[in-house]
C-alpha cells in the first residue's frame, strides 16, 4: 500500500517537448495581450500531473492541494480535462501567498472551479489573465461565509492587499466586468518560473525533433562525459 503522506514529485516538462495537440493548447512562449493591450509571453515551464489522484495528495503548502488549482468544467479545453495534466510551474507562488492570506484572516479559503489555472484555450480566457500563468485565484467562499455582498468582498479585497504590494485585486462590481468582480480576484500578475532542472542556453531555441524531457537526457550524458562540453566561441 503506498503512503498516502509521502511527498510527491511533480515532474517538469518543457511545453515544447509535449505533442501537437497540447503545444496548441498551451501555447507556449506566445505573446498575448491583455484586455489593455500589453503583451506577455504565456509559460513555457509545466508540472505533467498523472493522475487524480496525485493531484489530491500533491500538497502546494500547508493548506492548498495541487488538485483546487486545477479543478474545471467543461469550458476548459477537452484534453486538459484528462490525465496527465499540466499547470504552469508559477503554481506554487501563488499557492504560498494564498497560505499567508489564510493565515492572515484565520479562515478556510475556497477556491472555485475555473478560479485558478485556466489553459488559453480555455472559454473564459478571452485575454490574456494571470490565470493562464497560474497565478490568480477567485473564490467566492471565505470559511462559512459566501461572498454576495459588497462589505464581504471588499472586506477580504484589503486584506489581500493589505497581506502585500505583490498582491492585486478587483473592486467589488455586481456585473463581473474588467475593472470589477462579484467575487475576491487574488492576482500576482504574470510571473514565470524557470525550474533549476532547465538549464535555459541549452533549450533558448525550441527543436521540433527534440525527443520528450530531451533535457533531462542531455544533463545526464553531461555529468557522464564532461569532457564533452562544448565551450562557445565569443
């Protein structure tokens, strides 16, 4: 019987090594614009999820499982709603500022489905949102408290703001819209996370012929053979 407490590794995956159809999906390295028009570059750095349940048991930090930040319904992209799936690596930033704010009010936060990572494939992702970084978060549940009301929402919008500068949120507004939510928005902005198992002057150019996890098999043979190094000429 496995140990359901042991720590799970969530394996890194460059998106440009994964197949068609999800290099479509995920986009990696695309430029998008926001809803007022600057343009960022989506992840390219993913966690492959293999299951359900690894998602449940896969714990971000104290309080928050792997699996609330990829909970969907069907207006996600049909294959992001299969196993294996991929989330932005910047997943465990916003799973640590989430754990202080919980810490902060006391209470349970309940992130709600599509209320964290969202592909840009998805149907709510019109523009470019930290959501497709990993790094937003809507809930609409404080503890026992649903958030409906005004004093509720902004009650919990300054104490996001308050827990850090590094945090944004939507005023309160009963027609969600871009300048407003009827719910608490708890966004980072578009952070992107190279892991320490890229080594970035290898991979700076993406190769179609490249087999999966190419990386991985490259720092290998490195380690094997270190006189083979090339050393670039200046």
């Amino acid at each position: 019987m496995s140990d359901l407490s042991a720590p799970q590794v969530l394996k890194v995956v460059d998106a440009f090594d994964l197949d068609d159809e999800l290099r479509s999906i995920l986009r990696p390295g695309e430029m998008v614009r926001d809803d007022q028009g600057r343009r960022h570059r989506l992840p390219r750095y993913f966690y492959e999820i293999a299951s359900h349940e690894v998602a449940m048991q896969t714990r971000l930090s104290q309080n928050f499982s792997l699996n609330e930040f990829i909970l969907v319904d069907l207006k996600e992209a049909p294959r992001l709603q299969q196993y294996p799936r991929y989330v932005p690596c910047a997943v465990r930033t916003l799973a640590f500022y989430l754990q202080q704010f919980r810490a902060m009010i006391g209470l349970s936060v309940h992130i709600a489905v599509n209320g964290a990572y969202r592909s840009p494939a998805h149907k709510l992702s019109q523009h470019a949102t930290p959501h497709m970084w990993g790094t937003a978060a809507d809930f609409y549940r404080v503890g026992n408290n649903i958030l409906k009301t005004k004093e509720l929402i902004e009650k919990y919008n300054d104490a996001a703001e308050d827990l850090s500068a590094d945090v944004t949120v939507l005023p309160y507004g009963p027609v969600p819209g871009k300048n407003a939510d009827d719910h608490v928005h708890f966004d980072l902005g578009y952070i992107t996370v190279v892991p320490r198992e890229i080594s970035e002057d290898r991979m700076e150019q993406p190769q179609e012929s490249r087999p999966r996890f190419a990386f991985e098999e490259r720092r290998r043979k490195d380690r094997r053979s270190p006189e083979s190094e090339e050393v670039p000429t200046k």
